[in-house]
C-alpha cells in the first residue's frame, strides 16, 4: 500500500526539495505541498510535471489521486509571512 511517507520519499529522492509534506490516509488519495528551488521561472503545469514524473509508474498504477501545491522557497516564504 502507498503511504505518505513512500509518497514523500520518492519525490525528495528524484529533486531537490526545500519541504515535502504529504497527507493521505486512505492509500489511494492524497495531497501534498512541494518547495523547490526547481520550479523557478515554470509554469504550474510544468511543476506538476516534474512531480508526476519523480513518481514515475507509481500515479498510473498505484496513486489514485494526487492533489499538490507547488512553491519555490521565495513563495513559500510569503505564504508563512501573510
């Protein structure tokens, strides 16, 4: 069964993350905030892209649904100050 922490640790494992924290206690549904110094300068789409491609196989076969808010770390340090 996928849990968060399997969810987690791939995605830390294919780009560098500033935080990764994912919920989820279905196995199936979860949802997740992803800092990255690497979705600078792209679009939403593509920082999806890169999420759904560091899970590779594991959205198609055994991830129901993913919901994700994706942030460089300069947004994410504006939403902790708001």
């Amino acid at each position: 069964m996928v849990t968060p922490e399997s969810i987690k640790s791939h995605i830390e494992a294919a780009m560098p993350c500033e935080l990764v924290h994912v919920e989820g206690d279905d196995g199936y549904h979860f949802s997740a905030v992803i800092v990255s110094a690497e979705f600078q300068g792209k679009t939403k789409v593509q920082q999806h892209q890169l999420v759904y491609r560091a899970l590779g196989d594991r959205m198609k076969q055994e991830i129901h649904a993913l919901s994700m808010k994706t942030l460089t770390p300069e947004q994410w340090a504006e939403n902790r100050s708001a």
